[in-house]
C-alpha cells in the first residue's frame, strides 16, 4: 500500500528546539548509596531510552528501597522528567509519600522536547550479562506498562515505524517473544527508491502524556516542589529518609559521575500531518505527533547547551528532504 511523504516545505515549518540525551557509559546506574543518614537510589543515564525505560526503571529503582517501610517512609524524588515522574508514580502505587523536587516541570522539562517513540536507542545496555539481562527486564516491565497506557488520554498509539536500509535500530535486540520481527522491505511505501524494514511500535506524544502523568501523580498525593540543588551537602537537609536520584544530565554534575555524556539532538517542528508511521533513515528521522510533526536528525556528542543553531536546522530540514526526493 503506498503511503504520502510529508510535506518538508519552509512553508510547514513552526520552530526548532534542542534537547539533551543524558548518555550513560556502562548503561543507566540503578545503585543504591547509604549516606549521610538518608538512603539514596540512583535512576539515570538513559540516553535516548527515556521514555522507553521510564516504567521498568522506575520499579527497579522503588524495589532498591527495600527495607523501607512505605507505611513509615517518604521518598524524595530528584527530577521531573519521565523518569522521575514515573518513578514518583510506581512509589506512589507501592504506598510510599512522594515529593518531587525539580528546577523545572512540564511542559519545560527536556523530556517535553522528546520526539518520542518506544526504542531502546542511543543507551549502553551494560557491558556484563548481569546488566543486559537487567535491560531486558527493564524492557519487559516499561513495555507492558506502556502496551496498558493505549488510548488518547495518554497519548500512546500503535504504530509502524520504517527502518530504511543503513540504520541500525534498538528494536533489532529485543527480549524473545516481547515484539514481532520486523519485516524487509524491497521498497518502503513511501520512498519506492528505498529499500528497509518495518517494526510495530508505539507513538508517544510526549506533551500530552507529561501532563497526564504529572496530574495521575498529583491525584496520587504526591508533591511537586520547585528546587535547585547546587551540591550533594544540601540534600541532607531534605526532610525526606529516602531519595531517588532521577536528574539525568544534573545527575552527572551534581554526583560528579564523569561517565555521564550529554548529547544534544536539535529538531525542527512543522505544523502536523496526519502521516500513519514513524520513519528512521541514515540520516535523520520522523515523528508525526497530533501537535507537530518532528523532524530530527542530530547527534551532538558532549555539548549541553540546549540551543539551536539555524545551520544545523537547515541541515537536518535539507537531510530529510533529500530522503524522499
């Protein structure tokens, strides 16, 4: 079945923004500290898999505070991106009293920039068979979790995504049994000159499913708190016994952990079309949310300012444009 190409123009085009992947070497660090009194869990360094391991890490990170009792304890939770929100909701299910500090909530988390999609991609999986087999279970978890989350509430949404030939996907290594293999295509439906593969996925509209998990983690009881921490001295003056460390990027700075990377991805959003799959290729990639349709295609490597740059836009614009001329 032939489907349309988006409309690339200049005309289409709304703005750009850039937002920074927290890569961690050696994969996310889910490690339990006992410090200064207070027992701290860390839950970082994702990279690219945010969203994707949002719900597995989250129920990693609740089962280190084992010991505590939910009846007795409250947990402080560093971070209100995906990942500390989820992380706030799953302790929140298991009893706990949660508040959430963060210098910034959605909609002006780096996780609201996200073109979201679930694909363990850009994430080290760990360098043991200990740390794999971790991924994977987190994998397991998150996906069920977000298979549960379907609907327009959550804005989560079954969808093909088409892999063109040369791109390598975090959807080839999966646990056995969790998704279908993809299917080869000698012509992708809407580029006939390429060739590629088509996985089963989900679409996640990242501004609208921050806002619902924000509200089911307020209805919950849990507190959102706006705060900066400038040193680790400080969090011993939170009243809080437990803390899960979900900073990210702030993770890196804050807990002097040099194996935290930042990688800027800038994108370009053009106004919505109503394209019917997600689209990776060599170089660059399409996200078509119901408020934008997503145009990315950077990877840079080390740089944390969170800012665009008009030649790096034109260039990501010019890339896919290229792909389906």
């Amino acid at each position: 079945m032939r489907l349309g190409a988006p409309d690339l123009s200049d005309g289409q085009i709304v703005r750009s923004v850039a937002g920074i992947r927290p890569f961690r070497r050696g994969g996310p660090r889910l490690e339990r500290q006992d410090a200064g009194g207070k027992i701290v869990v860390h839950n970082y360094g994702h990279g690219g898999a945010g969203y994707t391991l949002s719900w597995g890490s989250a129920d990693a990170a609740a089962d280190l505070l084992r010991g505590l009792s939910p009846g007795r304890g409250a947990v402080a939770v560093l971070g209100a991106g995906v990942v500390g929100l989820s992380t706030a909701r799953v302790l929140l299910e298991r009893g706990f009293r949660v508040r959430v500090y963060a210098r910034e909530f959605p909609p002006h988390t780096t996780s609201d920039v996200a073109g979201a999609e679930w694909s363990p991609d850009i994430v080290d999986r760990g360098a043991t068979p200990a740390l794999r087999a971790r991924f994977d279970r987190m994998l397991v978890a998150s996906w069920r979790r977000f298979r549960s989350l379907i609907g327009p509430r959550w804005g989560v949404a079954p969808r093909p995504i088409y892999e063109a030939e040369g791109v390598e996907s975090g959807l080839d290594d999966l646990p056995a049994g969790l998704r279908p293999a993809p299917r080869s295509l000698a012509s992708l439906p809407f580029a006939p000159a390429r060739s590629g593969r088509v996985y089963q996925t989900l679409l996640i509209e990242a501004p609208v499913y921050l806002a619902t998990l924000v509200e089911e983690v307020k209805r919950a009881g849990g507190v959102l708190e706006r705060r900066t921490f400038s040193g680790p001295q400080e969090l011993g003056q939170l009243p809080e016994a437990a803390l899960v460390n979900c900073l990210g990027l702030g993770a890196g700075t804050l807990f002097a952990d040099l194996m935290v990377i930042p990688i800027r991805g800038q994108l370009v959003h053009l106004r919505p079309q109503p394209l019917p799959y997600l689209l990776d290729h060599p170089t660059g990639y399409l996200v078509p949310r119901t408020d934008a349709l997503v145009v990315g295609g950077s990877f840079e490597s080390g740089i944390a300012e969170a800012r665009t740059d008009p030649e790096t836009c034109a260039r990501i614009l010019a890339d896919n444009r290229r792909f389906f001329s």
